[in-house]
C-alpha cells in the first residue's frame, strides 16, 4: 500500500502548487469538458476550505498536435466547476508567472499556461534530472508546498510530476489517492472467468506494452482503433497506414513495429483483430470493407459491426472485463457502432468493468451509459493500464519516497 502524505496533512493557510491533468479533447478548436475537471475540482474545493492559496500546473495534447492548445479555455471550465473564479496567466515560468505567484492571496486559484510550452517538462528524464529544469527551479521556492494530483499524468517522468516532489514538500491531492487505491485494488484482484482486455484509441506507446505485460492477468485482447490497425498491419495486410491527411500510423509504426511483430506472433491465440473497418464513402455515409484483401487508401475511422457483435460476444463470456482507448472515432455517431457495442455489452454483462481513458470515459456520457453499470469508470488511461501491470508509475513513486 502507498504511504502518500494527504492533503489532510497540510498546516492551513499555505501557498500551494498543484498539478492536476485537464488534457481534453478539443473539437473544433474548442475544449470538450469532462470528467477530469470536476474530479479536480474537488480537490481544489478542499484546499480552498482550509484558506490555501492555490497555483495549478497542467498539460494539454502534445507538441505538433492540433490538441497542443493554450490552458485558457481551461481555467473557464475549471472555474464553473469550482463554481470559483480561475484567474488564468499565459506564462509558466517567466516574469508574468512569477509576478501572478506575488499577487497570489489565500483563496485565490490560479491557472498557469500549458506546461508543456515549457522546455523542461519534456522529454521523460529521471526526477532529478528533472528536478534541475528551469521550470522546477523556478517556481519551487515561490511554494510552500506541491500536492500531486495528475494519477491519469503519473505514468510520464514529465518536470512537472516528478521533479517538484525532488525538491520541496509533496502531497497527493484527492484524485491521486482516490484513483491509485481503485486501480490497484483492481490490479490485486483475482476472477473466476475469462479477463478480458480492450485496448484501442490512438496511443500505441500505451497500448502494445501492455499486451505482453498483461499476458499473465488478461485472458484474451479485443483490439481495435489506430492500435487495431497498426497489428493488422503487423499481419501483412494493408491497413494502419498513413493516407490522406492523418499522421497516427506510420510514426508510430516507425517506433514499434518490431513490438507489433513479436507480439503478434507470440500471442496471436490471444489477439481478436478487426475483420471488416469502417470508413465515410463519397457521399459522407459509414461503409465497411473487409480487412482481408482490402487496398482502400481512406482512413478507417471504426471497427465493422460484426467485428463489434464479435467482440460483445466475447465481452458477454467474461469474469472481467478492461477497456482503454476507444475502437473507433465515437465522437462521430457514424462512426461509435464499435466503442458503444462493446461498453453496452460490458454495461449488460454480469462481469466487473472498468471503463478508462480521458477520451474513452467521454463515451459513456455521450451514448448516455449509466455510470453504475460498469464497476469504475477512471479517467486515466494509459496510467490505468500501466498500474494494472504492477509497474511502478513514477508520479506516485516520487510522491512516496520524498516526505
Ligand atoms: N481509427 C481511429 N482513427 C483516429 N482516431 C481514433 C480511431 N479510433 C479511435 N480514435 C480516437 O481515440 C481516442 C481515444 O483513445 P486514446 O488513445 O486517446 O485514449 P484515451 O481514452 O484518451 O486514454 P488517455 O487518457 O490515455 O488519452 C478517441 O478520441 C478517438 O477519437
Ligand atoms: O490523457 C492522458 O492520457 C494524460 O493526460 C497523458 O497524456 P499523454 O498521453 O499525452 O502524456
């Protein structure tokens, strides 16, 4: 069990830095709310009532990817759920952040710009490397304390979740506590019946490792999104490419075809793969193509329905059931047939389900799921199932070992 220090711990009155992870999806440019904001919410909610003052640090998409947005937006939604105004400064380092810090009251809530604006945060180093960065040293003295509270960011050896807990006080905010406790009670738990894993949505780097990882825990994987392609692609047919104008594949290809092959070939008995794809003809409908054989150079934007009946079926004979990542784009209703199929069948069956992912939870609320129907719903995902391989995330582990 972890031995985190909890916010209960925290003398009243102090100047806090908190990280907490509000990376959303943004349709149209603008950013979707979700889940993650009202979870945090609740942890800012409590510092508040004990008169801290209260900087946030988090992140949003990735660099060179259209969701790699500014956190303004951000501090509007996370205000509504505070139900508390979020004064937002576009810096996170700089003079203007450091002048924000000075003006900072008890009570007040500050968001700072996206961290990953800021040239320490990235890559993945160790924490004190990262404790070394600019940003860590920058802002560490300005605090009394960090609290911890990005579980779902906890998986990436980021500035900003390892390095501040190198140098000063560290806490684990609520969301922290909460998630690590249900995810490893998860992990420990045993089942009389098949485990099966779900594993789609667009993040290989999460998603591959797991499979060998897992092989002992999950019985069988139902694969399907981007990381669905990319095994197909594995298996010699000519899917999981790059065309039109996506980049999801062939980078990711790039970095893990050899992971792609070997596992494959290791755990095939153990991998159901899409056999038809969905993809929108030229009058803008969902049409399916068999897998087998296909040369069609449009994107694939979901699993056939019969893949999806598959899969349920599969879902419906299991003890317990994982999904993480979505197997198709479900934000399009044309194109949700898979992900609803399978969370409808996880809702149906009498099995323990766990729903994650910060995109793949939206789900549930889009297609009106009813939470209680599936065991947990968490809103982390590749955090989620990297906890549930027993490997050690570095976010928790630095909020363990310094205090
Ligand atoms: N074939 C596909 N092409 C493009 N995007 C896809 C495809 N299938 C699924 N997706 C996208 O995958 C996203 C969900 O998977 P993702 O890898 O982002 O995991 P997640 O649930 O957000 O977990 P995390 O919290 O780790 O990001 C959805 O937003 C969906 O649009
Ligand atoms: O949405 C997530 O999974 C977390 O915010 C981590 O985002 P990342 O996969 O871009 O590190």
């Amino acid at each position: 069990m972890t031995t985190f220090r909890p916010i209960d711990d925290l003398e009243p009155g102090q100047r806090l830095l908190v990280r907490i992870d509000i990376n959303a999806a943004v349709e149209d440019g603008t950013v979707q709310d979700s889940r993650r904001f009202a979870r945090h919410a609740e942890t800012i909610h409590e510092l508040l009532a004990d008169n801290h003052a209260i900087a946030v640090l988090a992140h949003q998409g990735r660099p060179g990817e259209d969701t790699f947005v500014s956190l303004e937006e951000h501090a509007e939604i996370l205000g509504d759920h505070l139900d508390h105004p979020v004064a937002f400064v576009s810096d996170t380092c700089g003079e203007d952040a450091l002048s924000a810090i000075d003006d900072l009251e008890p009570g007040d809530v500050l968001l700072f710009e996206n961290v990953r604006m800021c040239d320490g945060e990235l890559p993945e180093e160790e924490p004190e490397t990262k404790a070394e960065t600019d940003l860590v040293r920058t802002l560490a003295p300005e605090f009394d304390a960090y609290v911890g509270d990005a579980y779902s960011t906890a998986h990436r050896s980021h500035a900003s979740i390892v390095g501040f807990p190198h140098v000063m006080d560290a806490y684990a905010g609520r969301v922290m506590e909460q998630e690590y406790t249900a995810i490893t009670a998860v992990r420990d738990r045993t089942f009389d019946g098949p485990v099966t894993m779900v594993l789609g949505g667009t993040k290989a780097e999460d998603a591959i490792p797991i499979v060998e990882q897992l092989d002992d825990t999950v019985d069988r994987f139902c694969l399907g999104g981007v990381v669905g392609e990319l095994f197909l692609r594995a298996d010699g047919h000519t899917v999981g490419y790059d065309v039109a104008d996506t980049s999801l594949f062939d980078h990711q290809w790039d970095d893990h075809r050899d992971d792609l092959e070997r596992i494959l070939e290791a755990y095939r008995d153990r991998l159901h793969l899409p056999t038809e794809l969905a993809y929108e003809d030229d009058d803008g409908e969902r049409a399916e193509v068999a897998v087998e054989g296909t040369t069609k150079e449009w994107p694939f934007l979901d699993v056939g329905a019969e893949t999806a009946e598959r899969y349920a079926d599969v879902v419906a004979d299991s003890a317990a059931v994982f999904i993480k990542g979505s197997l198709g784009v479900f934000e399009d209703e044309r194109f949700a047939d898979g992900t609803v199929t399978v969370l409808a069948a996880m809702a149906e069956a009498d099995c323990f389900s766990v729903v994650g992912g910060g995109d793949t939870a939206r789900a549930v609320e889009l297609y009106d799921f009813d939470e209680n129907d599936f065991s947990r719903i968490t809103i982390a995902g590749g955090a989620y199932v990297r906890a549930l391989t027993g490997d050690p995330l570095v976010g928790v582990d630095v909020l363990e070992s310094h205090h």
